[in-house]
C-alpha cells in the first residue's frame, strides 16, 4: 500500500530552503536606508488614519451631545412650565378658601421651604465630594 505512494519529504525540504533564501535574498536587497523610508511612511501613513478616525468619532459624539442636551433644555422647560401651573392652580385653589393674601403666603412658604431642604441637602452632598483623588 505505501509502495504504492510517493511521498516528496525531500522535495518539501527542498522548497522550504527555496524559500527562506528567497526571503533572505529580498531583505538584503533593501537597504537600511529605504527601510526606514518605509516605516516612516508607514508610521505616517497610520498617523492620519488616527487623526481621522477621531475626528470621525468626535463630529459623531458632538451631535449625539448637542441632541441630548437640546431635549434636556427641553424637558426642563416643560418641567418648570409644569412646577409653575401646579402652584398657580394651588393658589387659585386655596385663594376661594383663605382668600388672595393667605394663599399666597402659604404657597410662597411651602415654595421658599422645599427650595431651603433641597439647597441644604445639595451643599451637604456637595461637602461629601472628593475634589482629590487622595481624598476618596
């Protein structure tokens, strides 16, 4: 069955030193010189394909920024607009049971009082901040 067959092991061997000095044979032909030429050009060349691709990424990221905030400038329009109709309905509200002075103290208070806990709880948070990172 193996007579039958012919294996080329020398010939493989053959071919592969073939190769290696044709490989061989090429890096000599260069010179140290056009050597570095071409991994300057390379480095160049991969350089501008850097800046490019960054800025690429930056003009995509700057319209995802400026379409986010434009709808969180939005969205906190609607939500003053809305904070604002919810005390004048309240005033118009307490103004038929306690009449135009008294519900515009109250609602002025209650206002000005959630406005005090909320900056207090900011400026304590804000206390709690590392603004080092040897302070974390």
């Amino acid at each position: 069955m193996l007579q039958d067959k012919d294996i080329s092991v020398l010939d493989e061997e053959r071919r592969a030193e073939e190769t290696v000095d044709s490989i061989a044979g090429e890096a000599e032909a260069k010179t140290l010189t056009s050597q570095v030429t071409d991994l300057i050009d390379d480095v160049r060349l991969l350089a501008h394909a850097e800046i490019e691709y960054y800025r690429a990424k930056l003009s995509v990221n700057m319209a995802a920024t400026k379409r986010i905030l434009t709808m969180f400038g939005v969205g906190l329009i609607f939500g003053t607009m809305a904070i604002i109709a919810f005390i004048l309905g309240l005033l118009l509200i307490l103004t038929d049971y306690l009449g135009p002075l008294a519900a515009t103290g109250i609602v002025t208070g209650a206002a000005l009082l959630v406005a005090a806990i909320l900056t207090s709880k900011a400026i304590k948070g804000a206390k709690k901040l590392p603004l080092d990172e040897h302070d974390a």
